[in-house]
C-alpha cells in the first residue's frame, strides 16, 4: 500500500512536466524547436539571413536604436498640441454662409431652433443660449444603451492623442497627407476645424452606423454636427433620427446629445 | 507509514504545481532593427496589467515592453487596437518608443479568429501585434496572454 502510494505519487509528479512542455509544443508555431527552455541564451537570436544583432548589455529587449539619442521619457507623456484646429484649408465651402430659414426636415429631439448650422461652431455646452433647452441624448434605434462602454463589450476606449479623434473616428493621424479632408467649421474665435473621413470600422464609423447617418463635408447649412475628441468634428446629412444641429458625442454609450 | 504519506502529498504537491502551470511565456517578439539587424525573442511573457496596459516580458525578466494607451475597438470578436503609447522599461530606466504606427490583435474567446482580411489566425486568448517605430525599428508578437495582474 505503501510502496503503491509512493509510486502513484512519484509517477504524477514526473509526467507533471512533460504534460506542460507537449502543451507548449502543441502551441508553438512551427519552426520553433518545441520545448526548449527560456532563458538560456538571453532570447535573443539573430536571423539567419539578418546580420548578428548587438544584444543589450545586461540582456532584455536591444531598441538601442530607438533609445539611444533620446533623453528618459517622463513619466507621463506629454500631450500633443491641440490637433491644428487652425491648420491651413484647401478651397472649402463657405462656412459662414447666411441661412435661410428652412422647415424642420426630421424631428428634433435636440430641441434646437431651425436654421441649421451655418458653419460656425456654436457656444461651448457650457455657454448654451439663454434660450437652448437642455441637452437631449438622442438614442439610437439599433443599439440599446447598456453600461457604460457596452458598445465596446464593456472595455473602456482608450483614446490615442496622436490619432483623429483620438482614434475615435479611425486611425488617421492628423499629420496624414492622406487623410480625406471633409470640410471644417469655423468656431467662434475664428478658428477652423478640420473634419476628416471617418475611417470604416472605428467606432466613429459604429456611431453613425447606429443613427443611419452619412457623412457629408461640413460647411453646408442643415447639417448634423457632431463633436468629438480630441477637438474633431464631423458633419452628416440629417435623417429621421437625428435633425440638423449641433451635438455633443458620449463615447461611453456612443450615443450623441444635442448642445 | 507517516513517512511514506508524506512523501507522497510532496510529490502529489509538486505534480499539481506542475500541472496547474499553464503553458506560458509562449510569446514570440521579433525586433527588427533600422539597419536590418532582427533579434528574435522566443518564451517572452505576456501579460495584461489593470485591463489598463498588456506588457511583454523578455525571457531573462529584464526588459519590458508596456504598450498602453491604444484606441481599441472590435473587428467581430477580435479586439483591434490602435497603438500610440509603447514604452521600454529596462535596467530601471523607462523610455518611450515612437510609434509611427500599428496595430493589435487580441483574440479574447476560447476559439480561433482570424484577422479581418487576411488568412492569418490568433490562438484562443492569443495576441498578435506589429508595429513600426518613427526610428525604423520594425517590431512583430505573436504569442497568447500568460495571465492578468490587477
């Protein structure tokens, strides 16, 4: 009983291991040399047809290249300037175009007078007219607001300064040559914000997928204009869902209100 | 008789801390300098700090890569990231690395996905990332997450 206890024992505790090392075989890509220790030659191994990389002394990662001519980065990253709202513009349609008054195309749950917008950005929320109701969140039909981030599967957005929007309306930088440049708004102080494509997929793009809205180039009059991170703005054609005005995004519950 | 049972809960303590290790430190970061130089690092250590940052651990413990501060959405079940924020922290120094651009894939179910466009899979809970640095420095993971801090 003794002796059969012991080699039960001895037995679990030798296959233990092998166990391990055929999962890791099992999920290493091919090529690799299953099972072969960490740790033993620094992990570091050069290419065959690359030429014998340097290994940083002491071991860990070699971005030598990458560090070496710069000074230790604070502990937070210093923020980008404001994303150029102020950035020269190609020929843009006239944002500050009089308005005409024009009926109602769609209901406004924003509360907000008629006349669209004429390309000058409104008063900050903080500094509504005396006359504004008070901000709406105009709901989406296809999406039902669950908690906080659930249209991201309840992981919180992170917002990456150096990307349009925050990387909210995709992965533009503002630097791009590329970027489809989609009209600007003029703000109050005179100062011009660039909009920018919304790239497909980023959740920009899952916004006005919910509201059924198209982007459009600002500077028309009667459009939805939406402000989003980071200083960015986009302008849509108005439908049944969401009139024409000037609203504000909440990316916890991608929903957007009225200003 | 006590002797031999005692023998036998080490041994069986020593099996099960064997077995309940899972297959870790799996993770593969290729690093591909400017010059064409690449270091290829097998068994890093991947890890998800705070929900907040995923850090990858050379296999001599000694360097670490924290990549934080992404814009993520989902591509269907895949967790897409957009990265910005990569940081180097080694020899008790943390210095930032200039992302120009990248991306990260993160594979968050118990089945196989496949990136959007490509024929390329991500494991269950596996990770695949690349990115490119304003220095030139070409960087590549693949590997599954080896465990969670708070």
């Amino acid at each position: 009983m003794k002796r059969a206890a012991v080699a039960l024992a001895l037995i679990l505790s030798v296959n233990a291991p092998f166990a391990a090392l055929a999962q890791h075989g099992g999920s290493r890509p091919s090529g690799g040399g299953g099972g072969r220790p960490a740790g033993g030659g620094g992990g570091a191994r050069p290419a065959a047809p690359a030429a014998p990389a340097a290994r940083p002394a002491g071991g860990g990662f070699n971005f030598s290249g990458d560090t070496a001519a710069r000074p230790a980065a604070p502990a937070t990253r210093p923020q980008p300037a404001a994303p150029q709202p102020a950035r020269p513009q190609p020929a843009q349609p006239q944002p500050t175009r009089p308005q005409p008054a024009r009926p109602q195309p769609a209901p406004n749950p924003g509360g907000r007078p008629p006349g669209g917008n004429s390309g000058t950005r409104p008063p900050a929320p903080g500094t509504r007219p005396p006359s504004g109701r008070p901000p709406v969140a105009v709901r989406p039909p296809s999406y039902r607001p669950g908690p906080n981030w659930g249209w991201n599967h309840g992981v919180a957005w992170q917002p990456a300064p150096n990307y349009w929007g925050g990387g909210f309306w995709g992965s533009l930088a503002l630097a791009a040559a590329s970027a489809a440049i989609y009209g600007s708004i003029v703000a109050a102080n005179d100062q011009t914000y660039t909009s920018y494509q919304v790239q497909p997929d980023s959740p920009g793009a899952i916004l006005l997928q919910n509201y059924q809205l198209q982007q459009v180039p600002c500077g028309p009059p009667d459009l939805v204009v939406i402000y989003g991170p980071d200083n960015s703005v986009i302008c849509t054609a108005p439908n049944t869902i969401v009139a024409p005005g000037y609203y504000n995004l909440d990316p916890t519950t991608l929903t957007i209100v009225s200003q | 008789m006590s002797r031999s049972w005692t023998l036998a809960l080490a041994a069986l303590i020593l099996g099960a801390t064997f077995t309940a290790r899972p297959a870790s430190a799996m993770g593969i970061l290729r690093v591909q300098q400017r010059d064409g130089s690449i270091q290829v690092y097998r068994n890093v250590t991947i890890r998800i700090v705070r929900a907040k940052a995923m850090v990858v651990t050379s296999p001599d413990h000694v360097g670490a890569l924290i990549i934080s501060n992404a814009a993520c959405s989902y591509v269907g079940d895949l967790l897409r990231c957009l990265l910005d924020d990569v940081k180097l922290r080694q020899h008790g120094a943390t210095k930032e690395l200039d992302v120009d651009d990248g991306t990260l894939y993160v594979n968050e179910t118990d089945g196989e996905l496949h990136l959007p466009l490509s024929s390329q899979g991500v494991k269950p809970h596996g990770v695949v990332m690349a990115y490119h640095t304003e220095h030139g420095t070409f960087v590549s993971l693949h590997g599954t997450i080896d465990g969670a801090a708070k």
